[in-house]
C-alpha cells in the first residue's frame, strides 16, 4: 500500500484517521499476548502471536508513514512512535533468552527490523514531525551499537539499521541550517539544536573510537575467508551482492558522515590514534596489527577531510613506504591496507615527483606471495593512472614489467569478478599510455581469445574483454588489423540483434566495431560483411543509434565507393524509414551522412541518395522551422550544387513539377530562402560552402538569378568575413581554410595520435573545395565572368543593387586582383 500521489492519499488519510486506533489497540494486545506466552514457555501459542504482531505491524507502519498530512499533530501517531522504543527494548531482551535455534528467533528477528524500519520511513518522509523523536532516536541507537548494552541482544541487520537511524539524521538536509541562521526555518534550527546538544566532544569520540577500534576490525570470518577463498574475499571488500547489506560498508559509510559532519571535533581524535602507531608493527601482535588496519582505514576513507592535516607526503616517505617493504606473511593486512590507502590518497594529495616510488612499490607489490595484496596494488595502479596528475614519462620505465605482472594476474585469478576487475586495471593503463602500449601487448592479444570463449556464460566478463579491445585497438591504431580473425566474429556477435547475448554486449560491441574502422588501414571483405547488422540496428533506433551513425561515416570514410556500391540501397531505405519518425538530432545526423557521402563522391552520391533530396529540396523552399535541420539541409543541397550542377538542374526540374512552379520561379524561391536563414549556419566550412553553391550560379542572364544578384554577394561578403585573415606585415588577406598539403601534426606527450580515420579526413579535405578555392578568388573569377557576359554597363547595374557597404567591403576583400 504506497500513496504518494494526492489522489491515492486523500482516501488513504480519512481511512487511517478511521481505523488508527483500532489497529494501534490490536497490535498492542497481540504484542503483549507474545510476551506474555515466551514469558510462560508457549513456544507454540508465542509463534502464532507472534505472526499477528508481524502483520498489524505492516499495517500500522504504513498507516503511520503515508496516513497522515501532519503525523505529529496526532497524539495516538506519536504515542506509537514512543511506544517503538519501548516495545523494542523488550524484543531484544526478549531475544536474549531465546536460542538461536528457537523458531521464533527468525521471526522476532524480522519484527525488531520492521519497528526500525517504522522509524527509518517516518524519518524519511516527515522529517519535521520526527523532530520529538530525534533525541530519543539517537540515544537508543548510540547505546545499543556503541555501548555494552547492546552486548549479547543485538545482531548485525539490527545493528546496520540502527546505524542507518544515526547516518540519516546526521545527513537530513531538513535539519541543516543555511549559513545565515536568520533564513533557517524554526523547525530546522530546533531539529538542529538537538542534534548539537547531543552530539557532544565525548560523544563523538566514543562514536569514532568504537567505529574503528571495534567495527573497522577485521573480523576472524573475514581473515578466515582470506586465506581459503581470497578472491571471494576481495569481492565482498569491493562490493559484492551482499556487500551493501552487510556491517562494514555501513559502518564505513557512518564513519565518512559523521567525519564529513564533526570535522573539525574527530580530527584530533583521528590523528592521535594515528600518531600511536608511528613505525612498523609487531608481526606477533595480530591484535596491533588489526588496530593499524583499521585505523589506516580510516585515515583513508577520510582522506579529503584531512587535507589541511596530514601531510601524507611525508608520511609515505616516512613510514608507508617502510611498511609496504616488510616482507612477513603476517604483516600482509598492512601491505594491504598501505597501497589501498595510497589509492585514497593519490586524488587528494600527492607530490608528482614521489610517482616514481610509488611505481616502484606497485611493482614489488605485484609479485607479493598474496593474492588479496597483488589484486589491491592493481585497484591502487589504476587510481594512479587514472588520475589527472599522472605523467607518461614517469610511468613508461616501468610500463613492460607491470603490464607483464597484470596480464600473469588476469591468467591466475578465477573468479569471474576478479578477472574483470583486472581486465579493467590492464584497460585503463592501455588507455593512458595509448601507442606505447604496442610492444607489450602480444601476450594479451594472444591470450584474449581463449578468454573470450571460457566466457560464454559470462556476458558481464564479456563486456569487460570488449572495453578491453577498445582501448587495445586505439593502442595499436593501424596494427589492429591483424586481430581481425579474433575481432570481427567479436564484433559481428556483439552487434547482431537476432543473438540473445546483444542485450548485455551491444554498446560496447558498436564501440569497438567504430573505433575498428577509424583505425583500419583498409576495407576487408570481412569488415565489409559486418554492415549486415546495421539495418536491424537502425530499426531499433535505440539510444545507440548515435554510435550507429559513425559507424556508417567511418565506412563512408573508409572506402565509399566499395562500401556504397554494396549497402547504399539498403541504406538509403533505412534512412527514409527513419526520417519518418525521428527526432530533430536524429535527423540532421541522418543528414550528415549524405552531406559526407556527397562530400566523398560528388558524382554518384546524389543518384544514391537521391529518394532523399526532394524532402531536403522542399524543407529549404518552406523554411524549415529548426535552425539546425535547416542548415544541414542547406549543407547537402550546397555540395549538390557546387559539386554536381547537372544533378542540381534535374532535381530542380523535377521539383518544380512537384510543385507545380516555373523551374525559374522556384529556383528564385530557393535563393531567397537561403540568403534568408544564412544566419542559421553557423558552422565556418559550411557558411563557405554555400557562399561557393551560390557563386556558382554565376555567370548567368538569367533575369531571376540577376534578380537575386544582390543576396548572392551579400553571402559571399560574409562568407568572406568568415574566412579571410589580414597578414599583419603585408596587409594583404588570405583564406584561412585553404590547405595545400598533408602535414602529420605535431603532438604533445598527452595528446593521442591521430587515428587512421583523421588522416583519411585530412586528405579528403585536401580534394574538398572548401579547403582547395579560395573564396576570394573565386568571387573575383564569378565578378568577372558575369561582367564579361553582360558587359561593362549592365554589369555596372546590376552592381548597383548591391548596398554600398557591401560593395566597399567586397572592393576591400578584391585588393590586388
């Protein structure tokens, strides 16, 4: 029974103010019916009451939670909310005399969770009617978890949902001031004025110390589970499926609460445990060396709140790096807990140039003789390169022998878990070192097959081997091509939606086909076959549909000729379909896949495509509402006109008889358009383009393009502005996006190496009249032809529409011809 919305609520409360006192009177009888029969020793009377008690529970929890606007104006709500207390404190002595192996015991278990959780949900949905209950919430709590009276009563749920009473009053927003007290509301300073007046110096010290010296303590079951199955052990430390529900994590997570909360208190507390532990530990003292465990724990999970008070440069050249050195079996939980503590730490504050040794302990620490020790360094090494501070050139001394020592623990571990996890370590280190990767990898690419097929049954591990490639192929660029044998059938898997496994392994898999292709040296027959899973891909037109289109450009980049003479059919069917229900992106990115097939072969892109153009023609003619699709359209029908005129004079005779207009007349129509929504093209290349399209119209005695002579120059002037740069010295301008010949860049050490895709794109502007005319030549060149066919005096005319800003501007821009 959930009422969240006003309609639901409305019947809701007037049930609940009908019926609260009735199930508040039963609940009550059945509880003390309980009591009364465990008291006796009914065991069999005490279960069925039991279950009543459970049931009108349920009900009164929900009744409290949602059946009331303003529960704390309700004297029978509020008395009940006390009464949990009450009736709580006597379930839990009532638990200590029952045994573990009573029948009750699970059931009476569940009843002292769901009276919390009757506090846990009030608390969350009225926070302010909680405000009488909070000093009474939080001394049953701290008693109970960190005092003796909770000792021999409590068991772990109760205790984690104790300390989530705690977390979500010390967090609740509803009971923070603003920093100007003035603009809190009275309910909050109140609410906040209890929680002051109870969380006291010592209060909060006995919290912290209990926290770490008790609950942060690795506990005989979890060494026990070290040493017979220490992968599962690190599972559960990094969050397993039962991670979330058990103590640690909860403690840890009241910990960085109640630290982020009293900063300023639990510092010193913090710190002078800390300073009690200076030096190495006693490898005897299994006790000492827990207490350092978990107080490093918690130095770690506190790291950004003691910034300003350790200085941890020091401390790991100090002490740390002392620590990770010894070498005993016994002393392995500090190894451990050191290089995890680096890995806090590394984001937060550490020197550069102490990298090198840090790099040099992570790869000592890679060969330990334990397994939960090699595996945490690898967590810590990837939080190293993760960071933004990390350098290549520090890292690639020691870049063969980790990636070395990582692939030999991917080969050791078993768990399915585990092995993605190192996976994703190897991945992020062949990300940031990116082409000096290429040496090293030969084992993993050699390696990753059999991986792939032991992993059948594991889509997840998959997913991680499929990041893993992406990185792998960005490292090796054009070298890539000899893992096609592996890679392609990957990919073709991955990507075919008439395979179960594509629900798991389809983003990733079109990944790694786009990153393929931009690093292909060339089409393979193979690589070609793949596309047969693009017109299913498309009809899903699914959030990957974006991906989906680079992939089609990274072909068309690729080789269009083979690849269109193939799949333009297909795709041009696709890509109607799509158009008819798509979105205003989904368009224009549909778009910019004609624009680049036009752009790569101007001769037989149109006839390809041409099922597209008329909707493109006409969306121009009617003035397409959305500044973007409209610029687009102007792109694709801009490279029409400028780079195939005989396909244009077809397509304009064939609209015009759609039309129903004189060719002439819906030409005029266009041109008008165009010089209209200019300023919807924001994009340099194709504001140039389309000063170039309408150029070429030029020279001309036709009377409607003379008639729209003076909007063709007032594009070309501007398309000037765009492009032309004035050469300080000389004086003279030039066309800024003109590009003579093919320069590999130079690179930064940061930067990644263009992609076999980017030099593709290079040379393809070398032949794009964008990159190869010069505006300003070109305008000259079309002035002077259209001078010379109608002579000096009509071309002196026609001159004349033109504003004589505009004319001076242009007169500026022809210096020198």
């Amino acid at each position: 029974m959930t009422c969240k919305s006003l309609g639901e609520q409305k019947p809701l409360t007037q049930l609940a103010s009908g019926i609260y006192s009735f199930a508040c009177s039963l609940w009550n009888h059945h509880t003390d019916t309980f009591l009364q029969q465990i008291f006796t020793g009914d065991e069999a009377a005490a279960t069925n009451s039991l279950e009543r008690t459970l049931l009108s529970l349920k009900v009164l929890r929900k009744l409290t939670v949602h059946g009331f606007v303003e529960p704390h104006r309700n004297v029978e709500v509020m008395g009940f909310l006390h009464a949990v207390f009450e009736r709580l404190k006597q379930f839990l002595e009532c638990s200590r005399s029952i045994g573990t192996e009573n029948v009750c015991r699970d059931r009476l278990e569940k009843t002292i969770i769901l009276f919390t959780k009757v506090l846990l949900d009030f608390l969350d949905q009225h926070p302010f009617s909680f405000t009488p209950l909070i000093q009474r919430s939080l001394e049953f709590a701290v008693s109970y978890v960190f005092t003796e009276a909770g000792e021999g009563v409590t068991f772990e749920r109760f205790i984690v949902q104790c300390m989530n009473l705690i977390k979500m009053i010390v967090k609740n927003y509803a009971y923070k001031p603003s920093k100007r007290f003035e603009d809190s509301s009275p309910e909050t300073l109140e609410a906040h004025k209890i929680k002051t007046s109870f969380f006291t110096y010592p209060t909060l010290m006995e919290i912290c110390r209990r926290l770490v010296s008790h609950y942060f303590l690795l506990t005989e079951e979890e060494l026990t589970m070290w040493e017979e199955d220490p992968e599962g052990f690190t599972v559960e430390e990094t969050g397993g499926d039962s991670w979330k529900y058990s103590l640690r994590p909860c403690t840890e997570v009241l910990f960085i609460d109640i630290f982020h909360e009293y900063n300023q208190t639990l510092t010193p507390v913090l710190l002078e445990m800390v300073h009690s532990l200076q030096g190495p530990t006693n490898v005897e003292d299994t006790n000492a060396l827990l207490i350092k465990d978990a107080v490093y724990n918690a130095v770690g999970l506190a790291a950004y709140e003691l910034f300003d008070s350790v200085d941890f440069d020091q401390w790991f050249k100090n002490q740390l790096l002392a620590e990770l050195q010894v070498s005993h079996n016994r002393y392995k939980p500090i190894r451990r807990r050191v290089i995890w503590l680096i890995g806090q730490w590394i984001s937060v504050k550490f020197k550069s140039d102490l990298r090198p040794m840090l790099y040099e302990a992570i790869r000592n620490l890679l060969q330990d003789q334990d397994l939960v020790v090699r595996i945490e360094t690898a967590t810590t090494l990837k939080l190293t390169v993760d960071d933004f501070e990390f350098r290549t050139d520090q890292f690639l001394p020691y870049l063969e022998s980790m990636f070395t020592l990582l692939f030999q623990l991917l080969q050791e571990v078993t768990e399915c878990d585990t092995k993605m996890h190192v996976l994703h370590v190897l991945s992020c280190v062949i990300e940031r070192v990116n082409i000096q990767i290429r040496p090293y990898v030969g084992c993993l690419v050699q390696y990753l097959p059999l991986l792939w097929k032991q992993s059948e049954e594991h889509n997840m591990l998959r997913c991680a081997i499929l990041t893993t490639l992406i990185h792998l192929i960005q490292g090796l660029g054009a070298e890539s091509k000899n893992l096609y044998p592996f890679l392609l059938p990957i990919i073709q898997l991955s990507t075919d939606v008439s395979q179960p496994p594509h629900v798991y392994l389809l983003e990733d898999g079109l990944e790694l086909w786009l990153v393929t292709l931009e690093n292909s040296p060339c089409l393979t027959p193979e690589l070609l076959r793949i596309f047969q899973n693009m017109s299913a891909l498309l009809e899903l037109s699914s959030e990957n549909l974006r991906t989906c289109f680079k992939i089609i450009n990274a072909y068309i980049f690729l080789s269009s000729s083979e690849f269109l003479q193939v799949y333009s059919g297909d795709l041009c069917q696709s890509f109607c379909e799509l158009l008819k229900d798509i979105t205003t992106e989904g368009q224009v990115q549909v778009l910019k896949v004609v624009e680049n097939v036009l752009k790569v072969n101007p001769a037989l892109g149109p006839q390809m495509f041409q099922p597209l153009l008329p909707s493109v023609f006409r969306g121009i003619i009617e003035g397409e509402r959305y500044p973007v699709v409209m610029s687009t359209y102007l792109g694709v029908i801009g490279r029409v006109l400028l780079q195939n005129a005989s396909f244009f004079s077809l397509l304009l005779s064939q609209m015009a008889c759609e039309c129903g207009q004189e060719l002439d007349q819906l030409l005029g129509n266009m041109i008008e358009m165009w010089v209209d929504r200019m300023d919807n093209i924001t994009q340099p290349e194709r504001r140039k383009l389309s000063a170039l399209a309408l150029l070429s119209l030029l020279p001309s005695d036709n009377s409607v393009i003379q008639d729209k002579f003076c909007g063709i120059i007032n594009i070309s002037v501007e398309g000037l502005h765009d492009v032309m740069t004035e050469d300080p010295e000389t004086r003279t301008y030039k066309d800024c996006m003109l590009m003579s010949h093919f320069e590999e860049p130079k690179m930064t050490e940061d930067e990644e190496p263009p992609t076999e895709q980017d030099k593709r794109k290079k040379t393809l502007a070398l032949k794009d009249p964008v990159h190869t005319v010069s505006l300003q030549q070109f305008v000259y060149e079309k002035l002077k032809a259209q001078q010379e066919l109608l002579g000096e005096q009509a071309f002196q005319a026609l001159m004349e529409t033109v504003d004589t800003e505009i004319v001076t501007q242009l007169q500026e821009f022809l210096q020198g011809f």
